[in-house]
C-alpha cells in the first residue's frame, strides 16, 4: 500500500506542476513549444511507467527530455514552413 500512496503523491505533483507551467506567459513560440512538450512527455512518462510499475521518476524524466526534444523538432519544422 505504501508504493500506492507513493505512485498517487508523484502523480499529483507532476500535474501541480504541468499546471503551474501555464502560468508563463511573454514566451515565444520556440520557448512555448519546448515548455510544452517536455510538460506532456513527463506527464505521459510518468503515467507510463505507473501503469507498468516501473520508476516513476525515471519514466518523467526521460518523458520530459523526449518531449522537449519534440517540441523543439516541432518548432524547428514550422519555422521552416514560415509560420
């Protein structure tokens, strides 16, 4: 019982945190892109690895750099398009 209050704990300040990230504001569209990104990847990273019961740390964190490397892939596509 004890790693289900530990899972719920780590659940809860991933999405504290994904939801205080909303509070940026004056970002430009790279920085908001990445922001994003790397938000979402930890998110699904940790949700991920909850499920499956691996590290949950582990599973944010490399979520995290996942997505913030997509968002910048992403930013760096558009810019190309001219948008």
């Amino acid at each position: 019982m004890n790693s289900k209050v530990s899972t719920i704990r780590t659940t809860a300040i991933a999405a504290a945190l994904t939801l205080g990230m909303g509070a940026c504001s004056n970002l430009s569209d790279t920085e908001e892109r990445n922001l994003s990104g790397g938000a979402i990847g930890a998110g699904v990273g940790a949700v991920g690895t909850v499920v499956t019961g691996g590290c949950v740390a582990c599973g944010a964190a490399v979520g995290g750099a996942v997505g913030a490397a997509g968002g910048y892939i992403y930013d760096q596509h558009e810019k190309s398009k001219g948008n």
